[in-house]
C-alpha cells in the first residue's frame, strides 16, 4: 500500500511539473508560446559562414577570368560602347592610335533617364562619340551608330544597328575589336557576334578593358 501511495504522489508531482511547465510556456492569454527547438551552435555557424566565403571567392574568382575576357584581333574596325565611363575612352584612344584602324563606330541606346528614344543626339552612341573627338581623336574617324532600343537587349540590339550602318553604306569589315568595360566583355562578343553575315572573316570581337 506504500508502494502505491509513492506512485500516486509522484504521479501527482509529474502533473503539477507538467503544468507549471504549460504556464510559464504561455504569456499574454496565449498570444505569446515558448517552444523549445534544435539550432545550430556557434561552431557549426562558423563552420558554415567559412563555407559560404569560400563558395563565393572561388565563384568570384572563376567567373570574373571568364566573363572579362581580353583578346585583341587584327582588326581594322574598333567599336566603343559609348555608355563606358571617361578611363576606358581613353583607352579607346590610344587603342585606335596604336593599330592600324581605318573607323572607330560608337554604339549604344538612348540615355538613362530620357524614357525612351527622343533623337540620335541623346544617345550612348552620341555620348561616346563626343567623349572621343574630345579625348583627341579625328571627327573624321569617328561615326556613332545609335540604337533606339532601351531596356532589355541593348547590346544585341546595338550589334544589329551596326550591321545595318555597314551594309547601308558598303563598308568592308575584316575583323572588328570592341572596347567595353569588365564582365560585360563576354556578351559584348555574343551580341556582335550572333549574326555575323556581315563580318565575314571576323573572328571574336572583345574587350580592351579590365
């Protein structure tokens, strides 16, 4: 009869634990509920931030090599995006003084801001024209080449107004170089390069710039 005594007690003991447990769980009429769960500790945290910086510098350091690739071409045509900053239109000048082009085309859309087309003059092309003449080189030789497209495929679309100019006016094309800026190097190439019927012997076009 003891033995059965202790049990209840202790089964009576169990169930005001229980219930002290239930309240001190509950704050606000039940708006607020503690519940008690796994997490990770502060060497698995660690352990996963070192992941996550090494996945980043490898990407960062793969990727970078691939997209800012740099291959100049015996060209005698040089194209400048006309929307790279004042550093690499200068690069696009000793670029075109140093090698035996015969045109330098500027190419780009309308600028940022506008809303959309107005005219050739409010243009990457018309800026980058600008910008170059001023940098030293000859009006002559420089020819921009707008696009009136704003948005999505910029560049394809200043690749396809470049080949209308070159077949409007007749113009030879042996190989051309692009000067673009970084990791848009590699879809500079892409774009001009998607339909090249009117740049037969081109090989790739690339970028002068890093």
């Amino acid at each position: 009869m003891i033995a059965g005594n202790e049990v209840r007690e202790k089964a009576v003991q169990i169930d005001r634990q229980a219930k002290q447990v239930k309240d001190h769980s509950v704050r606000l009429g039940g708006l607020l509920v503690r519940r008690f769960r796994w997490t990770l500790s502060m060497r698995a945290k660690l352990l996963l931030l070192g992941l996550l910086v090494t996945i980043s510098v490898v990407t960062f350091f793969g990727i970078y090599p691939f997209l800012a690739v740099t291959h100049r071409v015996d060209a005698n045509v040089l194209v400048v995006e006309g929307w790279i900053d004042r550093n690499a239109i200068q690069v696009a000048v000793e670029e075109f003084n140093t090698h035996r082009y015969t045109r330098v085309f500027t190419t780009g859309g309308p600028v940022a801001g506008k809303g959309g087309y107005v005219n050739d003059f409010q243009t990457s092309a018309s800026v980058g024209a600008e910008l170059l003449e001023k940098a030293g080189l000859p009006a002559g030789r420089v020819q921009m080449v707008p696009s009136h497209v704003i948005g999505r495929d910029r560049t394809y679309s200043s690749a396809i107004a470049l080949r209308a100019w070159l077949r409007a006016y007749y113009m030879q094309v042996h190989a051309i170089n692009i000067v673009t800026e970084d990791m848009h190097a590699r879809r500079a190439c892409v774009c001009f390069l998607r339909d090249k019927a009117y740049l037969p012997d081109c090989q790739p076009p690339d970028t002068l710039i890093k």
